[in-house]
C-alpha cells in the first residue's frame, strides 16, 4: 500500500472516530472543559468537522482510484 493511500484511510478513521466521539457525553464534557463554548456548539462542530475529514478522505481516495 502506498503511503498516500494509507493517509486517506487514516483520513476517513479519524473521521469516523470524531463522528462518533461527538455522541458521547463523556468526550463533550471533557472538551468542554479545555473549550468553553457552548455545548450543542461544541457538539455541531465536532460533528462536522469529522464529517469533513470523512468526505475529504473518501474524495481523496476515489480520485486516485478514478486516475
């Protein structure tokens, strides 16, 4: 595997394991406490921001499979 390759995989895990850290309660209070915003703020933009890295990696990836 190429290393190009293993950094759109790596793209798409760590968006997939910020989606589903930003439905638990744990994970929020804890950012909350280093980001004090407020908290259905918080959630959105960990929400969307690992939705982004899942996007970007999976057009990464289809690019190069596309070429």
């Amino acid at each position: 595997m190429k290393l190009g390759t293993f950094f759109r995989m790596l793209l798409i895990a760590f968006g997939l394991v910020i989606s589903f850290l930003s439905f638990q309660g744990w994970y929020i209070g804890w950012l909350n406490e280093r980001l004090p915003m407020d908290r259905s703020r918080l959630i959105r933009s960990e929400r969307i921001f690992g939705f982004c890295l899942i996007f970007f990696g999976i057009m990464q990836t289809v690019k190069v499979l596309i070429y």
